[in-house]
C-alpha cells in the first residue's frame, strides 16, 4: 500500500517536472539599418506573427530620459540630439533588465529583436563582456535603404513625431554616425555570415514580406 502511494507520488512529480517550463538561453536578433530605415515598423509587425519580444535601444534611452529620477536623463538627451551613440553601460543595463523582466514574467518569452542596437565597437564590446554567456545572438536582420530615403522619411515623420532629433540637423549626424560607426558592424557580422539583407527602401508590405522569407527559413 504504502509503496502503491509513493509510486503514485514519484509519477506525479515526475510528470510536474516533465511539464515545467525549463528556462531558455534567450536567442536574439539584431536589427540594424539607418535613422527612418523602417527598423521599429517592421518589428512591429514580426511581433504580430512570430514569438519574439521587440526591444528598441532608441525607445529604451528615451523612456530612461523621460525617468525624472533618471541620472543619465541629461547625458541620453544630448547624445540622441547630436546623434551620438551613448555609453554603452547605460544601454546594456537597459537592456538587460528589459530581457530579465520580460523573462520573469513569461519563461517562455525567450526570443527577441533588439533594435538599434550594437551601433559602435563600444557597444559591441560592452554586449560580448556583459551577454555572450547568457544570450545567443541568432542572427543580423539588415533594412538596407539609402540615405536619402532615410532622411525623407525622418523628416516626415518630425512633422508630428516631437522626436528631437528628426530634424535636418540631427538627421546629418545620425546619419554620419551611422555611416561611420554602425556600418563597420554590420560588415563585421557579414564576415561571419550572420547578416540576413532586406531592401527596406520599398513599401512596408513588400519589405515585411521578405522579412518573412528571412524569419521562416530561421525559425
Ligand atoms: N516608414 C517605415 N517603413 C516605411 C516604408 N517601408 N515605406 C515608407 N515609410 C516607412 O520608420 C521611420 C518612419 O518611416 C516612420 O514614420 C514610418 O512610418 C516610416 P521607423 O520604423 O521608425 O524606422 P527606424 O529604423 O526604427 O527609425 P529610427 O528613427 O527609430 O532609427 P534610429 O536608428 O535613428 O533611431 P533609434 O531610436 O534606434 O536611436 C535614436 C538615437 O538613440 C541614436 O541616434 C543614438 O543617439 C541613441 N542610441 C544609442 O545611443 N544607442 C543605442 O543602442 C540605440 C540608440
Ligand atoms: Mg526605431
């Protein structure tokens, strides 16, 4: 009887085990391209369809800026309007709590797009000594789109955005930036073939449609 009972019992707690969602090493993409290449548009819409959790650098430093007990409020404020990238302590502090909390909630929300983000050498390095065990980076998801299709598209959107730095001036150094610190990366990652190119100068439904062909042929 007794050995009937404990036999039960041990089933039972094996088959809860069996059950428990085992946590998983979050798998990342990262989702690179210039100022307005349609980056947040089109994570937007592979959140709609696939599992992934859409975490942007840009809307992080922006809602840390807005923290009004925020230290960094002043340094993130000067930085995004002169188009420069920002420490990369501050951004992967964000980053990572974003990850942990999103993870806390859901264990099974492993999978995520982080936007923006790394934009520099410094970023890169500051990801590697901070992530490289606990995150797996799957993959570079590149909008390739022109210059001048990413200053339109800025300058559009400055009209109702309040964004302080979709104006002209800042649009010249992000985009400087961009040219000079981000496109080393993203050619870094091409050496490993790890970079996954779209054509985002079309409209967002043809871009989003190669999008799928790129995430269904990773998933
Ligand atoms: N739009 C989008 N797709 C379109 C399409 N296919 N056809 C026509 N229009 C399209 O789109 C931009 C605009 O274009 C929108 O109006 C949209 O409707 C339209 P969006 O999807 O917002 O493009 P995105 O690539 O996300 O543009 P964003 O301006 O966000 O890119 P940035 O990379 O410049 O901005 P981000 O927010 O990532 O960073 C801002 C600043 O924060 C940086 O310059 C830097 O100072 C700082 N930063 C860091 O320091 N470190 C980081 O890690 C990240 C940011
Ligand atoms: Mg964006």
């Amino acid at each position: 009887m007794l050995f009937r009972l404990l036999s039960s019992v041990s089933r039972k707690a094996s088959s809860v085990l069996f059950r428990a969602p085992v946590a998983m090493k979050p798998q990342v993409v990262f989702v690179l391209g210039g100022p307005g290449a349609g980056k947040g548009t089109q994570c937007a819409k592979i959140v709609e369809t696939y599992g992934y959790t859409h975490l942007s650098a840009g809307d992080l430093l922006r809602a840390e800026r807005a923290r009004p007990d925020s230290k960094d409020g002043q340094l993130i404020e000067s930085y995004i309007k002169e188009g420069k990238i920002v420490p990369v302590e501050i951004t992967i502090n964000l980053l990572r709590k974003a990850m942990e909390e999103t993870m806390r909630q859901d264990q099974e929300k492993f999978r995520f797009l982080i936007d923006g983000f790394p934009r520099n050498e410094d970023n890169l390095q500051g990801w590697t000594s901070a992530m490289r065990e606990r995150a797996d980076v799957r993959f570079v998801l590149f909008f390739d789109c022109s210059n001048q299709v990413c200053i339109d598209r800025c300058l559009e959107r400055g009209k109702s955005s309040g964004r302080t730095d979709d104006n002209r001036e800042s649009l010249e150094k992000r985009i400087q930036t961009y040219l000079q610190s981000t496109r080393p990366i993203i050619d870094l990652y091409m050496k490993q073939g790890k970079v996954r190119t779209v054509d985002a100068s079309r409209g967002v439904e043809e871009v989003f449609s190669d999008v799928r062909k790129v995430l269904d042929q990773e998933v």
